[in-house]
C-alpha cells in the first residue's frame, strides 16, 4: 500500500513539474514571438525609408533574366534609388490589436466611397486639391481612373532661372476626386511626367528633363512606396546610358525608348507585356544614329511628330548628308511597327532638302510643308509609306503645362493608351 501511495505521489509530482514546464514555454514563446514581430515591423520601416535594391534585367535575343553580370545590351542594375515620399494617412489607430484597413462601402457617395480621407496639405497654384492616400482606395482603382503627374518646366533661356518646386503624382477617380500618391526630390521634378502606368503591379514609368533641353532621365516608380529604379542600359562595349527618351507607346502598351551614352552611343529598347525589357529591330538599321545613317525622322526625342498619333508607328530617315554636317534630302525612309518590332523600308520620291516636315497625316502617310521664296507655306507633298500598321485608337489630347509654370504635365487611364503627347516639350531656344 505504502510503494502505491508513493507511486501516485510521484506521477502527480510529475504532471505538475510538466504543467509548470509547458506555462513556461508557452509564455517564453508568446515573448518570442512578440519580439519576433517587433523587429520585423522595425525591418520593414528602416526598409521602406532606405534605398531600394534594384535588380538586374538582362536583355539578351529578346528575353529577359536576372544575371549577375552584365552583357551587352542589357538593363544594368541602378547604383542606388532615390526614395520620393509616399504620400499615406498618418492618423492614430485606435486598435489595440493589428487588423487590416477598413474599406468604407459604397452609399451613394462619390465613387462608391462613403469616407473620404483627409486633405493633404495644399502645395500651391497649379497643383490640385487632393486627399491623403490610404491603401483602401486601391480596392476601388478600375476602369475610369487616371494616373496624373503635375509639374513645373524650367526655362533654361530664362534669367533668372525660375525655381522648380516639387512634382507630385495623382490618382484621380472618375467623379473627380484626387488622392496624392507621391512627391518628388527637386532632382527628378523638372518636366516630369507619367510615360505608362502597369496597373497590376502599381508602378508607373516616370521621365523628367534634365538640366539640358532635348534629353532625360527616366525610373520606374512603385505608387504604394514611393521608390525609384532608375532605368539604366548597359549597351555595347558596357556602357552605360546617360539619357534615357521616351519614343513611343502603342495602344497595346508596348514601350518603344532610345539610350545615349556620353561617348555617342546610341541603341532602341522596347518594353512589352509578355517579354518585358528587350532589344528593338531598329538598332539593325545601318549607321544609326550617325550623320550618314538613320535617324528619327525630323529631330530629336521629344520636338518632333516622328511618332504616329497613336504609338504604333515610327518614322526615321537617312539623308544624303555628307562629311560631318546634318540636313540635306531625305534619301530612304524605314517604319517601325512598334507593337511586332518590324521595320519597312521606303526609298523617297521626291526631293524633301527644301520642304518642313508636318509629320504623320494618315496610317502610312508623311506629309511635308512647300514653302515660297518668303517662308510662307505654299503647299504640301506627301509621301506613302510601306509597312505601317493600321491605325490603332488615338488617346486622349494631352494637355501641357507651359513652361515656369506649375500645372497638369501628363494623364495616363486605367487600361487605356498613353497619348503621344506627354512626350512632346519643345527647346524653347
């Protein structure tokens, strides 16, 4: 009887000594978790205010991979990404515990929102009234929605050289109503202005104009983050591109860019859906780029109307330019097909030496200005050209702001094509 009372004295001994082991570990682990989700909150936030690590695209016959090294004609890795800020609501939370955002159900009020968040802080004339962004909206981004950038130019002929205040980036719903995504450093806000906005992932591909007045720089931009990459090409010979010029998009939102590098280089890029960053067919062209070769047709990126009003078109030319001068008569021209990365080529009919480019005035049409002895426009002549593609949607007319003044400096829609005219901007010289 005594070893059974010992016995069971024992086993209750026991499952105590486990009990109070298990309350132990229990509270030692609840400890370690909560650190555990407290530094990672702490990770993410030092993560969110430092760079970004950007990584490698590599173009290579039309794919595209992540690489540890560069090759030629390949998207290089950024040195480092400026972090714009983020514009968010910055309200206490009520909650003693984490639970995702309300999303306020529709009611009858604008958009289907029935609480709007707080007004962001006025930023001055030429720019809108907004609300602070709040991650909810997003649930209510769709069709009808647009992405708007609003900044300043500078005159660079203007003395004295007007200060640039800071571009900031908007979604503005169909009823109107803007919400303030970002804000911009000094260094990327003049003249900046969205190129395309890629929807599912919540980014935008921005350019601004650098201290120059033909060439800029251009990143791709995160709207939840407010982080830059910064688009930077590595060509031939491993170097890398100075300028970065939007060209074209198509209704199908395909991107067509060209890079320069300081030694003269020049190459195409093309952006597409389905294979992201790649090569374009018009760098097979002979002697691009060169005085004896093909280039865009008229001038340069962004003063001249090479592109076709819808995106799906391109048109360059080759002169019979000689020695190191520009100009003379057109000789051949080429079209490239931006959405299937074709070129056609087109041998002139006509001397254009003395005539002014207008530009596209049809789907396969140049149409060239005949001037008189005094300057005054007389007639026209047009030339027809093989291989352009139908003539695709024409977005919506682009409106400017002028130069030294803050206002509307480009509107990409949900879903829709970005019109030919954000990429226009004219020297001003």
């Amino acid at each position: 009887m005594s070893e059974e009372i010992s016995r069971q004295i024992e086993d209750a001994a026991a499952a105590r000594s486990r009990e109070a082991a298990s309350r132990t570990n229990s509270a030692q682990l609840a400890d370690l978790i909560v650190a555990g989700a407290t530094r990672r909150r702490r990770a993410r936030g030092f993560a969110l205010a430092t760079f970004a690590v950007v990584g490698v695209l590599a173009i290579a016959g039309g794919t595209v991979a992540a690489m540890g090294a560069w090759g030629p004609d390949t998207v290089a890795p950024a040195t480092q990404s400026a972090t714009p800020t983020a514009i968010k609501s910055t309200a206490p939370s009520t909650s003693t515990s984490p639970s995702p955002s309300a999303t306020p159900v529709a009611d009858g009020g604008l958009d289907g929102i029935a609480d709007y968040p707080a007004l962001a802080p006025a930023r001055g004339e030429g720019f809108p009234s907004a609300y602070v962004m709040e991650d909810w909206v997003w649930d209510h981004v769709g069709k009808g929605w647009s992405l708007e950038s609003y900044s300043m130019r500078r005159d660079p002929y203007v003395e004295p050289t007007p200060e640039v205040p800071d571009a900031a980036i908007y979604l503005l719903s169909p009823d109107g109503a803007a919400f303030e995504l970002v804000s911009l450093d000094h260094a990327q806000s003049n003249g900046l202005r969205v190129v395309s906005w890629r929807e599912g992932e919540r980014k935008a591909v921005v350019w601004w104009e650098s201290d120059g007045v033909i060439d800029g720089d251009a990143a791709e931009l995160d709207l939840e983050t407010g982080v830059l990459d910064p688009l930077d090409f590595t060509m031939p010979g491993k170097v890398h591109s100075t300028w970065e010029d939007p060209i074209a998009v198509s209704a199908d939102g395909t991107e067509l860019w060209w890079a320069r590098a300081l030694d003269g280089t020049l190459r195409y890029y093309r952006w597409s859906q389905a294979n992201g960053w790649t090569t374009a067919a018009v760098n097979d062209l002979p002697g691009l780029g060169t005085n004896v070769g093909f280039n865009l047709a008229g001038d340069f990126p962004g003063v001249s109307p090479y592109t076709r009003q819808d995106g799906g078109a391109v048109a360059l030319e080759r002169t019979d330019a000689v020695g190191d001068g520009w100009g003379g008569s057109v000789l051949e021209y080429a079209v490239y097909d931006v959405e299937r990365d074709v070129v056609t080529l087109t041998q002139a009919t006509f001397d254009t030496e003395a005539l002014g480019l207008e530009g596209w005035s049809g789907s396969d049409t140049l149409e060239y200005i005949v001037y008189d002895g005094e300057g005054k426009r007389v007639s026209t002549e047009k030339m027809t050209l093989n291989g352009a593609p139908a003539l695709g949607p024409v977005p919506a007319e682009f409106m400017d702001g002028t130069l030294g003044k803050a206002g509307e400096s480009a509107v990409v829609g949900f879903g829709e094509a970005t019109a030919n005219g954000v990429f226009y901007r004219e020297c001003s010289c």
